[in-house]
C-alpha cells in the first residue's frame, strides 16, 4: 500500500476543512439564522419598514429629513433631529461628526479664495457654530428664543483670540464672526473687540469663550447630531416645542397633536434606561392620516 506523503495529507485534510467550513457557516448557519430572524422578528429583520397607502415611506428606525426641494424645512411636519451621517441619515455612511466640546473655533471662509478642488471657499463651521446657527434657525421656525449660552446674536460660536496669550490683554479678536460684522462684545478687559478677518492666522492667541447670560430654549436634539446619525426619534421636549407651529399649519387643535405625540411616544427601554422618545415618521404619517 502507497503511503501519501504528510505534505499532501495535510493539504487534503485542509481542503476537507475548508468545505466543511463552508457549508456550515456560509450556508446552513446563516438560513437558520435568518429562519430565526424571520419568524420572531419578522418586521424589525426586514428593516422595520413603514408604508403609506401601499408603498414604503421609510423605515421606523432610520431617520430622515422632512424638507421641501430648497431644503426648507416642510411647516406642517414635525422636523427631525440633525445628522452627520454623509448628506443625512445615510445608512452607507454611518456616524457622528468627531467633533468635540473644545472645537469651537471657525475657519472663516476667504472672499474670491477657492478650495483644493476649484470650487469657491466655504471655510468651516466649528462645532459650537454648527450648534448655534442650528438653534437659531429652530429659534426662527418655532417663533421661540434661539438664544443659547456660548453662541452669539448673529449665530455663530462667542469665542475670543485674547493677544498676548499671558498678561493684560493688547488686542482681542471675535474670531467666528467675519468682518464686517459687530463683535458680540464691544470690548474686553478694557481692549475694543475686533471682527475676524478671513485668511488671518490667530493660532498664537489665547482662546476665550464666552458664556453669556442666555438660557436655551431649544432642545439639546434639536441642534446636535446622534451617535449614528440615524436616530429617527426625538425628544418630547423638541416635539411639544414643535406642536403649535404644526397644529397652526394643519388647522388642527394642539391638543389633538399633542395627543398624537403621546401616541407616538415610546417609553424607557427596559423601564429604567434613556428617555421617552417621539417617532418622527410615525408622527407625521399619523398627521396625514388626520
């Protein structure tokens, strides 16, 4: 009897593995696990999808924007929170922004410059501008305050470059508000506040924000993106901020939307963990439904 070299032995050994392998886990285990999926979590499985009149609106886990073609957003819906996932709620492009609570200084975008690909200078919005221009805006929607600490009139980031960085201060620059604007100070320590000028490095300043006396009005979900950018929930607090101006739009009572909001509203998960929190499609479909 020939014996088979212990290379070769090995190898077939391997390739047996192989398709053993493969037929397990590439195949059976994944239908069981499907078959599973299908039959206890049938609509979450498929992706929780949510129809109106027979076709998918979306899905009542993935958030989406609720805006008309200029990216206005549409009065009569409840509006969701931001995100950060690629254009917004792009289920490919996952994620928060990274940005942090220390990244409060703007680049302010240079007139006539253009960026790397040709195309005219936008600079970039810090996250604290990211922030304050959001709650502005909200502000202007709901007809309430957008007011917020730390941000200024004109929505932007209330930061300071205080030159020098140690010792009574010689110069003192509002550094996310672009000339010509009005500093939201007109001085500091004694020191005249000046606009930011576009192009101009600050970098050797000491940074300053400054907090203000303002008392936030609008939700903290109504101006910052989740972790995932798909949240498709929002807090009862943005919702009822939202009521009367929907209830306006629609002729409807606010307490009639109030009570749709209840309606759409999920409890703690597991009792105890995070906040009630308000379904922004299944609200709105629910207003179309009247």
């Amino acid at each position: 009897m020939v014996r088979m070299p212990g290379w070769l032995r090995q190898h077939i050994a391997a390739v047996r593995a192989l398709l053993v392998l493969t037929v397990l886990l590439g195949a059976l285990y994944p239908l069981a696990v499907t078959g599973v999926a299908q039959a206890i979590l049938n609509g979450r499985a498929n992706g929780s999808p949510v129809e109106k009149d027979g076709r998918v609106v979306g899905s009542a886990l993935i958030g989406q924007s609720f805006t008309g073609p200029d990216g206005a957003p549409l009065r009569k819906y409840f509006q969701s929170r931001p995100s950060a996932a690629g254009a917004g709620y792009d289920p490919m492009a996952s994620g928060a922004s990274n940005l942090g609570p220390e990244n409060v200084l703007d680049v302010l975008a240079v007139p006539g410059a253009k960026d790397a690909h040709g195309k005219p200078d936008t600079g970039r919005q810090s996250l604290l501008t990211q922030v304050c221009a959001r709650s502005r805006a909200v502000g202007t929607l709901e007809g309430v305050s957008g007011a917020r600490p730390y941000c200024t009139p004109d929505g932007v980031g209330a930061v300071l470059k205080v030159f020098p960085v140690v010792g009574t201060p010689t110069r003192v620059v509002s550094v996310n508000q672009a000339c010509p604007a009005t500093p939201f100070v007109a001085d500091y320590r004694g020191v005249k506040v000046e606009c930011g000028r576009p192009g101009e490095d600050y970098s050797a300043g000491r940074t300053v924000p400054v907090r203000g006396t303002a008392r936030a009005v609008v939700p903290a979900d109504a101006v910052t993106a989740s972790g995932s950018g798909l949240d498709p929930h929002i807090s009862v607090a943005y919702a009822e901020l939202q009521a009367p101006r929907v209830a306006r739009e629609r002729g409807l009572p606010l307490d009639r939307v109030g009570h749709l909001i209840e309606e759409n509203t999920t409890g703690r998960a597991l009792g105890f963990m995070g906040e009630p929190a308000v379904n922004v499609l299944t609200l709105n479909l629910a207003l179309d439904r009247g």
